[in-house]
C-alpha cells in the first residue's frame, strides 16, 4: 500500500507486538469492569453518539427456528405442525 517492501518476518513480529497491545489493553479493561469506579471510568471514556445515530439490532429468525427443531422444520411443515 505505501511502496514500501518490507520483509514478511517484520511484518509478522509488528502484528504479533500490537495483537499483544490489544490484548494487554482488553485485560485492563475487563480489570475495570470489577468496580464502580472503573466502569464510571470506561462509561466517560466510551464514544458518546449524537441523536442521529440508531443502534440496529437484527435477529436471524430462520437460525432460531432451526435450534430446536434443526433439521425437521420442512417434515414438521409438511405435517402442518408449528415450527
């Protein structure tokens, strides 16, 4: 992407060196999640989203379906039973 070649060894040792980053800073944060204090801390520091912004949730109603039933809903249907 830059031009730049760089050695696939010096790629492979910067990706494993911020993987460890990102590990180090998850396990501080679930370390503040034991007190108030700390989830005070992580709730300030969180991104705070205008009133333009909507949290979607969508539920895959077919894989729910399917967990109880999994692999008979069409049987079940064809017997005209609820799935």
């Amino acid at each position: 992407m830059t031009g730049l070649s760089l050695d696939p060894s010096t790629v492979h040792r910067e990706a494993r060196r911020q993987g460890q980053r990102a590990q180090r800073i998850r396990d501080d944060d679930v370390a503040l999640t034991r007190k108030a204090q700390g989830i005070a801390r992580l709730s300030a520091e969180a991104p705070k989203l205008n009133a333009e912004h909507t949290l979607v949730i969508e539920i895959d109603a077919w894989n729910i379906r399917e967990r109880d039933d999994w692999g008979r809903s069409k049987r079940l249907r064809r017997r005209g039973e609820p799935t």
